[in-house]
C-alpha cells in the first residue's frame, strides 16, 4: 500500500496535461508501471487518481457487492462513471482527460491533494474552498471523526 503525504500545486496546459513535481513522481516510481485510473471523486469537485494496485482492491470490494440489489447497482453504475485508464509519460505528465477535466471545473492552476492512498486533483481555487474551514468547526470534525479512534497517541 501507498501512501501519500505531500500536498503539490501545479498547472494544467490546454490540453489537460500536468507535469508532475519530481518528488511526487519519485513517490510514484514503485506503481509506475502498473498506470492509474482516474475518476471523478465520490465526494467533492474533484478527480481521484488510483494508482493501479489500489484500484484493483477497490475493485475486490465492488466485486463483492450484489448486483441484484438496486442500490449497489447504482452505487457502482456511479462510482465507474467516467473511469479511466491512464499512464504517466517518461517526462512525468499526465494527460486528464477532456470530460474529467470539465467535471472538477479545472482550469489552470491545480492541487494535487494527499488522500491516503489516492491523490485528489482540484482546481485550485474549488480546493481552497473546499477545506476553508474555522478552527473551531474543524476542532469539532476531528472529534466527531476520530475522537472514537483506538491507538490514538495522546497529543497533550
């Protein structure tokens, strides 16, 4: 497993191409060669970008889920909504493509954001939004979230 723990601003050409920082793309050497898919986030405008090994454990779990049932067929009918394939290129780019840069409203200048073992890809400016929060509320996020978490290290 991957994890990704850096946060990078970088710029989309025309075309939907990113070159990736070099630390970044040194952090992706192990899963290179395997390639990524690239989706539209589940939650958020954003894309998500799986290195391939992820991909295929997600896939594991969808794999399991009844498609006799309406609501996993419709979690997974929208989940693989606009999946794609993709490979980073000797020069460390990659292509996003046109329909999913329309999706994140991506114009120019983006992050690309840690989410665990994904890499959230955001406009900018949609992504400075997105986690503008106040102190307080996020003191109450955190508890809400982890405050029920075992191995927690005390931090006092």
């Amino acid at each position: 497993m991957i994890n990704f723990n850096a946060q990078y601003d970088c710029k989309a050409d025309a075309k939907g191409r990113v070159m990736l920082p070099v630390a970044l793309k040194n952090k992706l050497l192990p899963v290179l060669k395997d390639g990524f898919v690239i989706k539209r986030s589940v939650s958020g405008a954003c894309l998500e970008l799986w290195p391939m090994s992820e991909w295929n454990i997600m896939m594991g779990k969808i794999n399991k889920l009844n498609r006799f049932v309406k609501k996993n067929n419709d979690f997974i009918r929208i989940f693989m909504s606009g999946v794609k394939e993709i490979e980073i290129d000797n020069a460390g780019r990659l292509l996003i493509p046109k329909n999913l840069v329309a999706v994140a409203g991506i114009k120019k200048e983006i992050t690309l954001s840690p989410a665990v073992n994904i890499i959230e890809i955001w406009d900018k400016e949609s992504y400075e939004e997105a986690i503008t929060i106040s102190n307080d509320d996020f003191e109450a996020l955190a508890e809400d979230v982890m405050g029920d978490a075992e191995d927690v290290p005390d931090v006092s």
